[in-house]
C-alpha cells in the first residue's frame, strides 16, 4: 500500500479528574493509551472494541475535537496536531465526523438548509445564498432527503432522516477522511441498513475514507477494510477484515468474536466467556491491560506491556502470547 | 425497505408547528398570564397613544373656576378631570399616561442594556471557562455583594442632571448580574451537547458557535428574565423616583407622583391611589406574565 492518509503515532488522550479541596488534577481517566495505527486512502477503517474501550474518544480525538495528550496525528503529511487556530480551522474541511446521536448533534434552533449549509458558510466556499441553497439541495438528494423538506427543522425528522441530515452536514465539504462514530447504532435496525448501504455508496461516489466505530461485529464485518481491536484504550490487534474473522491471534479477539451470536439454533459452538468486568481506565491493570481476564495470561503479561508485533504481513497483535 | 420508507415520509409531512407556535399554545393555557398579556397590551397602548386623546397636557393646570367646583388644584375626580388634579390643578390621568410611558421606557431600556451586558458576560465565562470564567464571575460576585438602595442613590446624585437616561444606567449598572449568571450557567450546558461539537467539527469559530448557535439556545430563559426584569425595574424607577433621585418633575413618572401625592396623602388620596395602582397592575402583571412563559418555555418541552 502507498502513504497513509491519516498516520496516528502513539497517541494518548488523558482525561484529568479534580478534586480534593484545591480543585487540583487527583488522576487521569487514560481513555487511549498509545495508539499507532494508519488509515489508507479509500478504504475503510473498522474501530471495534467494548464500551469505554476508547473508540469514540479515538476518533473525535484524530479530529482534534479533543486536544490530545501527546502523539502525533498525520493527515496528508501535516501533523494536524501541532495546528492552532485559524490554520486548523480551514484544514477542518478536509476531515469531517457523522455523530452518533442523530438527535443531539443537530441544533434544534436552526433549519436544516443552514444545518447542512453552515460548512459553505464557514469555508466561504460560495459567495451567494443561491448558490449555497443549490449545493444543499445537491446534497440533500445525494443522502435521499427530499428537496421540499429543506426549511424544516430538525424535530420534523425521524431518527433516520435525522442521520441523514448529519451524514449530508459531513459531506457537503467533500472531504477526503470521514470518521463514522457508531452512525447506527442509534437507529431501529430497519434503519441501520439503509444508512449503511447509504454510507458505502457515498464512499463510492465521493472516494471517501472512512474510520468506522462500532461495538456490532456484523457492522463492523459489513463496513470494514480492516479491523482495529480495542481494549481499554489500546490496541490489541488490528488485521483484514477476513483474516481478523477466520483467525483472530489475540485472546481478547478471540473471545469478542465467540460472543457474536450465528443465527442458526443447530450450530452448538464453544464459546470463550470473559470473566469479570473492564477494569477502570483511572487504574489500569499493570503490563498487557488484558490480563486481568486473559484466559491464557502469563507471569510475564503482568509486568510487561507487549508491543505491536507484526505477525504475519498486515496482521499486527500486542499480545506476549502470540508467537 | 420500501415499506420503511414510506412509513418514515408519511410521518413528516404533515405541517409542523414552528417553535414560537408551540409556546404559544402552551401559554394559552395559563390564564392569568394571558390576562396579564392583555392588561401589558392596552396599558402600554394607552401611554403610548393615550396622551394625544386627552384634553389637558400632563403640565397644563387647571384655572379656579368659581362656578365650577370640580376644576383647580386638589380636585377630586369629576367628568371634567376623571383621575382628579394635583396641587397645581394638572389633570392626573394625563400625568398617569405620560408618566407611564417615561416609567415604561425606563423598565424596558434598562432591562435591555442590563440583558445585553449580561448575555455577554455570561457567553463569554460559561463558553471560554477558565481563568477568563474566574476573573469575570469574582466581578460579578462583587457587584453582587453591594448594597443596591443606597449606592443607586449616590450614583445618582453624583451623575448629574435627572434624566431618563441616568436612571436607565444606573438600573444597569446593578441590574446585569442576576443574567449573567444565567446565561453562563446554560452556556456550560449548552457547550458540552453534541451539536456544539458538532459545529466545531466543521470549522465554526468560537464566536459563530457563542453567538450562532448557543444564543439561540439559551433564548428561554432570557425572555423569562427579561419579562421578570421590566416588572423590577419599573419598581426601581418608583422607588428612585419616590426618594427624589429619580426622574425630576415637572416630568411626571409614576415615582415621582407618589412622592409629590405623600404631602397631601389625607387631602387628596386619589394622588396616591392612582399612580400606586398603576404600578401594581403593570408590576403583577409582568410578574403573571413570566410566570406563565416560564412555564410555556419550559426546557423539558423537546422538539
């Protein structure tokens, strides 16, 4: 594969907690912990792991939505993290975020031509309020909004709709790298399909790349090029999307898998039970973070972080276990 | 799928009400408040188109007329003067209506310099936070902590003249704190929802997203304020007015005709009765009034 379009190196995102009488900074919820990975033009990035495993964080984080704490994040050759005001502000178009709640993320306040057309606002992208209006209706049939609903607002729409408005916000700009945050997992299932087929013909259409969380592995199977595997905040395994499914390497992959239910009462299979809960990201469990519930855990995992080893081409796991 | 698709255009369109129909409505079913509004409406009207209705002009006095015993000073009221008349035989409706419009003005034009100093420092602490949020809620806290009555009074009587306008800054000077408290407590709410993210994800700057986005946001509980604030700030007037530092006669405001009427409270009750019952209608009904759109814009109504 050629450069990467987005390169994340080492990047940690600590959240400070105060208290005590002072106010001061007590602890840091470690939300992402040394995260490396590269996303490649035109393909899409699968982001999978438990809740308050770090996905959204990650990703609203390589958006620089969240400053992070340290590491790098490069887009197209700039280290977009090094960027301050003004200069971040006008590379913002080209990188772009559909959130995960269609109702929140919409202002109530504002009708759905200046929600959909404030980024050619913002930009400066046109000069006349015609030309803005035409681009939104442009769009607005590219996401399957029809025309005439253009001056309603937000509570006029149903979830689905909503979504949509969202998705027609992010792409208004044509961006090059889109982060999906759990597009759908806020919808009925009747809907989920239709904003994903959405999703894959738009990146089609527009040759989007996509970094796509989710917690639903059928989701994340339908969508993804390859695959990232979270666990508190740090990556256990990432690998293509068929080989992350037919071989998974890490014990924690292996045991998210096993938990996906097959449709299918015949199918009687083995499954891998984690015991416990997720430790809390305040306090971290020492040396690999799995270890505490890792079936196959070894003296060694407790005192030493495992690096990201290349296993076989493309198939990268941070586990001591996995020779 | 095409099943769903149907179902979902079906559901949005019909017409939907836009939001200030909606508070309408509600508000519609808060009685008084709705009284209140009328009572605002023809009260407001009345100072407003009154004075040219009337026979006498608020400072003309009325002539001792030996056959006529109902016009002159401290008369009572009669078909000739229906309010009465003052110590120098001034028609006291005529007063009552043009004192109005200057007690008015000075409850809405401080209520909205106090909102717009406000709305501005709140904006600013709830969305920047910080050291910047500290310095200017200290401030605040400061004002706060003076005691009103008496530092009203000595500002105004170092600022010279007795004009409308020294009384409308100095309503302001003091009146700005209770909103920007408010402001900036729905402003830390407000900056964390998603659709502020959400604008920020796409390159707004923080102004667009304070002014743009956020204001509107926050418009309920501004209007709740504001609407509780003219009632106030018509009391402060009178008050000011009452003690001699407000507006200076000949101008009437209903104040000041409280004060002038205390001489002759015994003579001639009707002074006090009319201004005093002017002011107490006006100031319940403002009050009725943000009452009902305090509930009629109520947060919790989701759109």
């Amino acid at each position: 594969m050629s450069e990467p379009l987005v390169s994340v190196k080492n990047l940690k995102k600590y959240f400070p907690i105060h208290g005590g009488v002072l106010g001061g900074v007590i602890a840091h919820v470690k939300a992402v912990d040394d995260v490396s990975f590269d996303i490649y033009e035109g393909e899409t990035l699968g982001l999978v792991g438990e809740s308050g495993s770090g996905k959204t964080t990650i990703g609203k984080t390589i958006l620089m939505l969240y400053p992070p704490t340290s590491g790098d994040i490069n887009f197209q050759g700039t280290l977009i993290n090094k960027l301050k005001g003004e200069e971040l502000r006008r590379l913002r178009r080209n990188f772009q975020i559909i959130f995960q709640d269609p109702y929140g993320s919409l202002n109530p306040r504002m009708p759905i031509s200046e929600i959909i057309g404030e980024p050619l606002v913002v930009h400066n992208i046109y000069k006349t309020r015609k030309e803005i209006l035409d681009r939104v209706v442009e769009v607005m049939e590219l996401v399957g909004l029809r025309p005439e609903y253009i001056n309603r607002y937000p509570h006029e729409f149903s979830g689905g709709q909503r979504q949509r408005i969202g998705i027609a916000r992010a792409i208004i700009l044509n961006p090059k790298f889109v982060v999906c945050d759990e597009p759908v997992s806020a919808l009925d299932v009747s809907i989920q399909s239709q904003v994903i087929n959405l999703l894959n013909d738009l990146q089609e259409k527009l040759n989007l790349t996509y970094l796509f969380i989710a917690h639903d592995m059928a989701v994340i199977r339908h969508m993804s090029d390859r695959i990232v595997v979270l666990y508190l905040g740090r990556v256990m395994e990432i690998a293509v999307n068929d080989e992350l499914f037919d071989s998974p390497l890490h014990p924690y992959t292996q045991a998210l898998l096993s938990s996906v239910p097959i449709p299918d009462p015949e199918i009687k299979k083995e499954r891998a039970v984690l015991q416990g809960d997720i430790p809390s990201p305040i306090n971290p469990p020492s040396g690999c973070v799995f270890h505490t519930r890792c079936p196959v855990a070894m003296p060694v995992c407790r005192e030493l972080i495992p690096e990201q080893r290349e296993i076989k081409k493309d198939h990268f796991v941070s586990c001591h276990a996995v020779k | 799928m095409a099943i769903s698709q149907e179902y979902e255009s079906e559901l949005t369109t019909y017409k939907a009400e836009t939001y200030w129909q909606i508070v309408f409505k509600r508000l519609k079913k808060h009685k008084l408040a709705i009284i209140s509004l009328v009572l605002l409406i023809i009260i407001i009207l009345a100072c407003l188109i009154g004075p040219f209705f009337v026979k006498y002009h608020y400072n003309d006095m009325s002539n001792y007329d030996p056959d006529n015993p109902f016009v002159g000073e401290y008369k009572p009221p009669s078909k000739y003067h229906l309010f009465g008349t003052d110590e120098l035989g001034r028609d006291t409706l005529s007063r009552i209506l043009y004192g109005g419009r200057i007690s008015l003005f000075v409850g809405f034009a401080s209520v909205f310099s106090a909102i717009i100093i406000g709305v501005f420092v709140g904006a600013i602490s709830g969305y920047y936070g910080g050291i910047l949020d500290t310095l200017l809620m200290r401030f605040t806290d400061i004002m706060f902590s003076i005691p009103v009555m008496p530092l009203l009074v000595v500002l105004a009587t170092i600022i010279p003249g007795g004009g409308v306008w020294k009384i409308i800054l100095v309503i302001t000077i003091f009146g700005w704190m209770t909103d920007a408290r408010l402001v900036r407590g729905v402003y830390l709410s407000l900056k964390e929802q998603e659709f502020t993210e959400a604008a920020r994800a796409i390159g707004a700057s923080n102004s667009r997203i304070i002014w743009k986005h956020l204001l509107p946001n926050s418009m309920a509980p501004i209007i709740v304020s504001s609407t509780l604030g003219v009632g106030g700030n018509i009391i402060y007037e009178a008050s000011l007015s009452y003690l001699g530092f407000g507006i200076m006669p000949p101008t009437p405001s209903w104040g000041n005709m409280l004060q002038n009427a205390q001489s002759a409270m015994f003579n001639a009750p009707w002074l006090i009765w009319f201004p005093g019952i002017a002011i107490f209608i006006t100031v319940l009904a403002f009050n009725f009034l943000g009452d009902g759109l305090r509930d009629a814009l109520d947060p919790r109504l989701k759109l």
